[in-house]
C-alpha cells in the first residue's frame, strides 16, 4: 500500500508519508487487519464490514427495529 510508514514509504522529500484513515488504531492493530484482509483476499475496507456484519448478527441475531434479516435468513439463537 503506498505511503504506509510500515512498509517504508516515503514522500518525495524522503520524509515518511502520513497515513490517512477514518478509524482509530495502532499500528499492531493495522498490521493485524492487513494480515486478515490479505489471508482472506479482501481489501481492508470489506474485512470491516464483514466482521461488522458478522458481529451485528451475533449479537442481535433477530436484528434491530431498523434492521431487518433478509427474507429468508435462518435465524438461530
């Protein structure tokens, strides 16, 4: 991934590149998603929302009053 200081980007000036993310974590944390994000052939963003999804759904296994499951869905409790 470019300008990640992880990996030894480094900008133009041979300054390390800045990070720029939505989210806060350490860098162990970052190295972590990667690993899982790369083991699974997702990018980052969709191994969030996959675990995102698959967290929503272990602890609200009828959903929420908003969130519906799908038609269909088998609901186990």
């Amino acid at each position: 991934m470019k300008g990640n200081p992880s990996r030894g980007a480094e900008g133009r000036d041979g300054a390390p590149r800045k990070v720029l993310r939505s989210f806060t974590a350490t860098r162990r944390e970052v190295e972590m998603l990667e690993a899982i994000s790369a083991y699974h052939g997702f990018s980052k963003s969709a191994t969030l929302t996959s675990l995102i999804r698959k967290e929503f759904w272990r602890i609200f296994p009828r959903g929420t009053k908003s969130i519906r499951p799908d038609p269909g869905a088998r609901i186990v409790e």
